[in-house]
C-alpha cells in the first residue's frame, strides 16, 4: 500500500467525483483510477461503486475509510516530526540513570537547554548499572549518568563529573543528629538501611565490616523514596551520598574514619552519532562547576 494510494482514495471519498478528486490531487483521471484499483487488488474487494454522476462507497470503503484515514494522518504526522528534527525546531533526549542518581543533578542543565529549541522530547529510563549499560549499547539511551558501571565494552566512553562524599542521614530529632561529624562507633548500636540500588553498596558494607559494625542485620531497600519514608519513620538510619535530596525532617551529617566516596560519570558511545539535544546536554554536565553541588 502506497500513501499517494490512500490520499487518492480519502480525495474520492471526500468529493464522491474521481474527475474532481483527479484535479485536487494534480494528476490525471486516469493515474488515479489506476492507483485506487491497485489499493483495491491490495484490499481484495471495491472500495467504490463507480456511478455516475457520483461515486458511491462500498460497505467495504465505508469501513476502510476512517482506517485509512488514520494512517495516512499519521504518516502526515511523522513527515512533520521529522521535519522538525532536522530543522533543529525539536529536539530529543533518551538518558538513563542508575538509581543512586537523583534526577535534581540534571534539572538545570535541563532548563537551560530547553531555550534553545522550540520543543523537547525527554525520555529518562531507570536501572541498574548493568541496565544503563545495555541502554547505551542497544541504543535505547545516547547518554548515562552513574556512579559506576562494571562494563568493559570497549565503545564507552566515559567522563568524571564529580566525587562526592556519603553522609549519614538521621530524623532531625534523633540523638546522633546533634553530633558532627559521628563516630563509628556511634553505628554499633543503630539500625542500619542498606541501599541495594547504590553501586558502591557493597564496597560500603566492606568498610563498615572492618570496623566490626554488623552489616548482615541491616534492611535491604530498592528505592530512594522507600529509604527516605524508612528514615523518617525512625525505622533505621541512611548513609546517602552528598547530592541526594533530602526533606527538611531529616539531618545530614558525616561519619569521622570512613572513607566512602563515589564518582559520579557520565558515559556515552564512541563512534554514535548523538542528537543536537544530547551533543549539547553532554558538554554542559563535563563544563559544568560541581564544586558546590558534590559538597
């Protein structure tokens, strides 16, 4: 099926005239007849009865008519979009985050590039570090933001934004609130919420091993949201990098003799072509200050 088939048959349905519905669509009567008995031979049965002074359509055309009518609407669409894309009018951006990064490290990067285009098109997608990985390799995502990502592929490429420093987070009235920074030993008798989304958990539960804290008795959580209910709820305490949003319930503060830093990144694909949108997003976030933002 060919859309200059369809056009002809909605110009015939709409004029019930071929010799009209010819002139609209500047071709002759007779390239138009053959097109529509094409799409006929296509569809196995008429679409119209050829009366005159009128066409008719068929119980067939009646029921194909707001079916074509949709698609070719739809191909007018898409030509439209694409358009735009070329012309710089809209612009996309497909990013994947790990978990552990809060979207806030993006917003204004994000404000500032949606004034250079009259529309964009944003499409986030959340996972693991693995997950992120997979994104950029089948094309899903043209860029990643995670602390780290296990992957060895030898088309990603990879650039350090920021290194930030994990601190403990407390309900603004629990007892270690007051205390800054906290001792280690100050843990030994908390319950601890282990973010198992973050990918420096287990780097982080090593450390706190070597100290002798019990880590094999800490809650394990899969979302940020749900941490930050649990902590707030006094069912545990947190330790959560610098960058992650907090409510005003709850205090920040760090933990004296525990070197648990991470590197935020920011990773793409060597070789791919990248939207206009994604070019300029990638040289904000690598000439960005992060300074007052990692803390």
């Amino acid at each position: 099926m060919e859309m200059h088939q369809v056009r002809y048959f909605l110009a015939v349905a709409r004029l019930l005239n071929f010799t009209r519905a010819a002139e609209e669509c500047n071709v002759t009567q007779p390239s138009l007849t053959r097109a529509i008995k094409q799409l006929e031979a296509e569809l196995g049965g008429d679409l119209f009865r050829r009366e005159r002074p009128c066409a008719q359509l068929t119980e067939l055309g009646q029921r194909m008519h707001p079916l074509l009518q949709q698609c070719y609407e739809a191909a007018l669409g898409a030509r439209s979009l694409a358009s735009s894309f070329k012309s710089g009018e809209v612009g996309a951006l497909q990013i994947a985050l790990t978990h552990s990064i809060d979207l806030a490290l993006l917003i204004p990067h994000l404000e500032q590039i949606k004034r250079q285009f009259n529309r964009l098109e944003f499409r986030f997608l959340r996972g693991d570090s693995r997950e992120v990985a997979d994104y950029l390799k089948k094309g899903e995502a043209e860029l990643g933001l995670a602390a780290e990502i296990d992957e060895s592929w030898d088309r990603l490429d990879v650039w350090p934004l920021f290194t930030e420093h994990f601190e403990l987070v407390v309900r603004t009235d629990h007892p270690l609130a007051g205390r800054n920074p906290v001792e280690i030993d100050d843990l030994r008798a908390e319950q601890l919420l282990s973010r198992t989304y973050c990918e420096h958990r287990n780097r982080i539960s090593d450390s706190l091993r070597e100290h002798g804290l019990d880590i094999d008795r800490s809650h394990e959580i899969s979302s940020e949201r749900d941490l930050i209910a649990l902590v707030q709820a006094d069912i545990g305490i947190a330790m959560m990098p610098h960058t992650s949003l907090v409510p005003d319930t709850l205090k920040r503060t760090a933990i004296a003799g525990l070197d648990a830093r991470r590197t935020v990144n920011l990773y793409g694909v060597a070789g791919r072509q990248r939207t206009a949108v994604a070019s300029a997003v990638m040289r904000m976030l690598r000439g960005a200050d992060w300074r007052g933002i990692a803390g």
